[in-house]
C-alpha cells in the first residue's frame, strides 16, 4: 500500500482541525450546555479515526510537538521539519474555523479565565490537561507495543481526555488544551479582546513538553533504555493524580457532568498505561487483585508500593486541585442527609461492582477484554457516580478518600473519615475478590477448553 503523500497528510491535518475548532466554536455560540464538551470530544474521536491513518490525526500544535520532542530524545515521533509544517497547517485550520463560526452566528467569543481566575490558575489548568492528552496520544498511538499490535481504542482514549478535562479544567480556563484551538478563539474576537493565546499557548507547549518527558519515564524500552523498577509505580501516581484531579475541579467547578469526566479520565489513563502497571490507580482494585492469587508478580511487596503511589498521587492532584482555587476545597462525608451505615452500604457495594469489572475484563483469561477493557472499568464510575453520588459522593477509592480529606483539613475538615470510607472500599474489593473467584473458578481448570 503506497504511503500517503505530505500534501495529503497536510490536507488531512487541516481537516481534522478545521472540523475540531469549527464544533468548539458552534457549542459555545450556541449554548449547547451538558452535551458540549462531549460533543467536541466526539468530533476529535471520529476524526482520529478517519484520519488517523494518514498525518496521525494530530490536530494540535501541542500533539505534534510533543511527537517531535519524544523523536529528538530517541524514541518514537516526527521529525521537525513534519512538526513545523503541521503546526503552521493546524493554526491555519484554526483561524479558518473560528472565522466561519464567527460567520454562522454572527459573534465570537472571548478566551480568557473564567470570571474569578487568573491567568495561572488557567495556565495550569492548560498546562495539566494539555499534558494528559499528549500523554494520552503518545501511549497509546505512538508508543512501539501499541502499534505494532494495533489496537482500535486510540481514538476513544484520546477523545475522552476532552470529555475529563471540559467539566473540570473548563470552569477555569475554558478548556483548549489545543494552540490552534486557542489562537483561533482569540483571533477570531481580536476586534473586543486578543493576547490570551500567547500565555494559553507557552503553558500548552510547557505540558507537551512534561508528556514526552514521563512517556520517555513510563517506557524507556521506546527509548532503547531497559525498563526501570519504578516505571510501575510512577504509572501509578500519575494515572491515580490525573484521575483524583478530575474529580476535584468537576466538584469545585459544579459540573453538570461529573461522574461522566470523571470515569473518562480514568477510561483515557488505564488505556495509557494499562500495559506498563496494569493501571490499578486505587488501592481497593490493588488489594483485590492481590486477594485472587491470580497475578504472581504482583507480590504483596509490590502490592504495597502501589498502595504508597497511589494514595501519594490522590494527595499531590488533591493539593493541586485546591491551588487552583485558591485554597478551596470539599468535604468527605456523608451527602444529603445520609447516614453512615448508608454510606457504608453505598461505598462497599459500587467499589465491589469497579474492582470485580476489573477482575473479569482484566484479570480472567476467559473474560478479559482485548480492547474494551478501559471503556467497561471507566464506565462503572460513571455506574457509581451516578447512582451514589448523592448518598456518600462516589469515592470507590481509598487514593480519592484520602486525598479529598486531606486537601480539606486545610480548610476544618476531618482526616479520620478517610480511613472509614478506605475500610468500607477496601471491604468491597475483597468481596470482589471472593466473588470473582466463584464465578471465575473455571479459569484454574487445567484441562477445561475455551
């Protein structure tokens, strides 16, 4: 099969962008609400998918930027002549697209903090997301394991980084994560206000930088390095800092659709690094896979230091989440009136549902799931989220547990209720266990056929 001309990859680079701006800017004109930032997820998603073979689907200066970071450091990525030459298209496409929304409806739109922020705290929310959807990108489309075996989740992974980062990151800086998303938007509304993209860009092009920094840490066999001993466990602190940060800008930010961005995040982190630690991020899922036996080189030695990353990255993203707002936080607790023993109930029952979905789609050789494993563990938060959210607020995680507490000690709260919430998760991933090890007992039929 003949490879795709440069001019081809160019016009497939202008598309793919082109499309993305033109869909940010029609949902924010045309207040679509709840359903905009999936809508513009889902425009990046199925444009990955059409394009993906042609350019690479980058659609983003800070894509193919980290692409060519990751190449100069010896690993996999574009040269910088592609790099150039893609961003120059991308921010074409950009301007292009936000002067045809502006167009359609007559107006355009300022970029900027959102009313209360400062340029840092929107700068750092650009930066962090930025950084997870190259991170993102560089894992599952650029790393050598994941092409050479092809999997067909690339595109969901990295349009569901959009989903995670639009609730929460979104109050804050409005949620690019993209220059020419950025230059487009303020270009466009250069006759009221224009400079935003500058800093939205540097803080952009910084988190490019930090993703092809930790994708070189979390696979340096990419790099021609031998795998490290604490690949594993800095997989786990930024899968479980990613996923806890999310759900603290949806809390404070008042999302409309929390436990959907929430579950994206982890959906988008476990395809990220579910080959390099088994992406467990929550202590619960840990001790459940230590309780079935089945996992020999997850030695309770091992086990532990999971537990140690873990509950340090629901504390870093914790703090950062507060830093973000200045200092504010929110309680764990009991939601709404509710008691204890409901929280209990509530708690044990959703992190069972989370840690045996991994048991089944992860773990079991008969069920395991080649390429819908992220979607089905991310979706039971949505599961959860939803259905207790009002009852004990959705941990499911002893790493979320202690790192809400621990950011609202700083403001009055309670520690101690970390630990409750952590035994009732806790009790739910060894029930999970047990569970799993009844209906999954035909695995260890030796002479069993499937």
């Amino acid at each position: 099969m003949a490879a795709p001309t440069l001019g081809t990859k160019l016009a497939a680079e202008f598309v793919g962008t082109y499309l993305l701006i033109f869909t940010v800017g029609c949902n924010v004109l045309g207040n679509t609400g709840i359903w905009a930032g999936v809508s513009i997820a889902m425009v990046l998603m199925v444009s990955i998918y059409s394009l993906g073979g042609i350019s690479g689907a980058n659609f983003n200066p800070a894509v193919s930027v980290t692409l060519g970071i990751s190449k100069t450091m010896g690993g996999p990525g574009l040269d910088w002549n592609h790099v150039g030459m893609y961003c120059g298209t991308q921010l074409v496409a950009g301007l292009a697209a936000a002067y045809s929304y502006s167009g359609l409806f007559g107006k355009s739109f300022p970029l900027g903090p959102s009313a209360g922020f400062g340029w840092t705290n929107a700068g750092l929310c650009e930066l962090l997301y930025t950084f997870m959807l190259c991170f993102v990108v560089l894992n599952v489309a650029a790393a050598s394991k994941n092409r050479t075996e092809g999997n067909q989740y690339y595109g969901l992974a990295i349009g569901f980084v959009i989903i995670a980062g639009a609730y929460g990151a979104g109050a804050v800086s409005g949620g690019c994560f993209n220059p020419a998303v950025a230059v487009g938007i303020d270009f466009a509304n250069a006759g009221v206000s224009f400079g935003f993209c500058i800093l939205y860009t540097a803080f952009e092009l910084v988190g490019a930088a930090l993703a092809a920094l930790f994708f070189k840490l979390v696979r340096p066999g990419d790099f021609g390095a031998e795998p490290a001993a604490s690949t594993a466990f800095i997989s786990e602190f930024l899968g479980t800092y990613m996923l806890v940060l999310t759900v603290g800008l949806n809390v404070l930010g008042k999302s409309v659709a929390g436990a959907f961005s929430i579950a994206a995040s982890l959906t988008s982190m476990i395809y990220a690094l579910g080959d390099v630690s088994g992406a467990h991020f929550n202590p619960a899922v840990t001790v459940a896979i230590v309780a079935t036996g089945r996992v020999p080189d997850l030695t309770p030695t091992k086990a532990a230091k999971y537990v140690v990353s873990q509950l340090v990255g629901g504390t870093a993203a914790a703090f950062t989440y507060a830093l973000i707002y200045a200092g504010q936080s929110f309680p764990l607790g009991p939601v709404n009136g509710s008691s204890w023993s409901q929280v209990a109930l509530a708690e044990v029952m959703f992190t069972f549902v989370l840690c045996y979905i991994v048991l089944c789609v992860a773990v079991s050789p008969r069920t395991k799931s080649t390429h819908m494993f992220g979607l089905a563990i991310g979706s039971c938060v949505t599961v959860g989220g939803c259905a207790i959210g009002g009852v004990s607020g959705g941990s499911l995680n002893p790493a979320v547990s202690f790192g809400i507490a621990e950011a609202q000690v700083l403001n009055g709260g309670f520690f101690w209720k970390a630990l409750v919430y952590s035994i009732f998760e806790i009790i739910g991933g060894v029930l999970a266990a047990g569970a799993f090890s009844v209906t999954h007992a035909v695995d260890l039929r030796a002479d069993d056929k499937f």
